[in-house]
C-alpha cells in the first residue's frame, strides 16, 4: 500500500471559480498508484473545492454569478464582523464543501473527459489557500 501526503497553498487571483487541477497534479506524484484515491481537503471556511467542466471560462463566470445570486453580499446576515462577503462566503463554502474523493487509475486521476478540479474563491480580497492532498492505494 502506498500513501503520500503534501500541503500546497494556492491563491486565487480574484473572486471566482478557478481550474487546478495541473497545480495539484504537479504537487504530488500517483504515477505509481494502479488503483487508489486522492483526497483534497481545504483548510479555510470561506473558500471551497469542486469539480465541473474545465474547457470553457464562460463556466466559471456562470458558475460566480450563479452562486452568487443564491447566496448575495450584504444581505442582514448576523455574521458580519469581516465585511460584506463573509458570511456568504462561510455559506458558499458550506454548499459547495472542502473536500473532494477522486480516484486514481493506472497512474492518472479517473475524471471525466470534461471535468477539472476548481478552487473557489469566496471572498473579494482573496488569501492564501492551504489544501492537503492526500494519496493512497495499490
């Protein structure tokens, strides 16, 4: 059996939903792994992790605007000691979660054709992002 872990930190340039999956490919190796998983785990609570279509950027516009007409800034929520964006960031990251499962066949990620690891980021002045990535199997 073989596992591996490493901690990467990741900025987003900006508010918005952003393709990783080349950063965290190139964090770690699983050319060895024949049949495992990799766990991403992100240690912040206002930003978050999917996974959708990694092709067309009008997916990652859509994808802001979308959540952000779910889940507004400057709604009377009670949270609101950091601003404007907090709470619904908290919210965001909530929805959308912190953590993905991603299985690892023959030495690759098994995605689909269309589909890329997202870090999204929540808040209108962007930090840096630690996420441990954790590998394990055959």
């Amino acid at each position: 059996m073989i596992f591996r872990q490493k901690t990467v930190t990741l900025k987003a340039p900006k508010r918005g939903f952003f393709v990783i999956t080349d950063k965290i490919l190139n964090s770690i190796d699983i050319s060895d792994i024949k049949t495992g998983i990799m766990n991403l785990f992100l240690k912040h609570t206002s930003a978050s992790l999917t996974i959708n279509e990694n092709v067309s950027p009008d997916v990652r516009v859509d994808m802001e605007d979308i959540s952000s007409s779910i889940v507004p800034d400057g709604y009377n929520y009670h949270h609101s000691l950091e601003g404007a964006d907090d709470m619904p960031a908290h919210f965001k990251s909530s929805m959308f979660g912190v953590s993905l499962n991603i299985p690892i066949t023959n030495g690759r990620l098994n995605l689909g054709i269309w589909q890329g690891i997202y870090l999204n980021e929540h808040r209108d002045y962007p930090t840096t992002r630690e996420i441990v990535i954790t590998v394990w199997g055959i």
